[in-house]
C-alpha cells in the first residue's frame, strides 16, 4: 500500500539551504523534531524565521543578526 504521510524539514529563510541535506534522513514527523536538530547543528531562529549558521552573525552587543546581501544558494555549506 502507498500511504501520504506529512514530514518536515528545516529551510534556511536567506539561502534555502535545507538543514539535513548531506545526511541520511532528510525530514521527522513533527515540527518540533525537525527543529531541535537543527539548533543542534547550529541553526538559529530569528524573528520567527529560520537561518542556517551560515546565514547570520553575532553583532558587537552579543545578538543575533541575519547577514546583509542577496540571498545565494551555494554560498555556503551548512555545518
């Protein structure tokens, strides 16, 4: 039997680089499953929006801040 079932990934909201894409399993079966491994791999949530740790920096005042310029796929790898 094929079944649909509903997973979920985390994309970066800058680059669209997907958090998992170089490992074995590439989704969960919750939201909150997805993000926790996500921010484990360095991913931050800003403004209710998702950024890879290649997508922002931390500013002179400690704070999270998404890096300026035009958002560009292959930029960078996620680490």
């Amino acid at each position: 039997m094929i079944e649909q079932i509903t997973m979920y990934t985390i994309r970066c909201d800058r680059c669209e680089i997907t958090a998992f894409q170089d490992q074995e399993d590439t989704a969960w079966d919750s939201k909150e499953a997805a993000w926790e491994l996500a921010e484990n791999q360095g991913w931050e949530k800003i403004n209710e929006r998702h950024y890879c740790p290649g997508c922002y920096e931390i500013d002179e005042e400690d704070e999270l801040v998404v890096k300026a310029g035009v958002r560009i796929y292959f930029e960078h790898k996620a680490k």
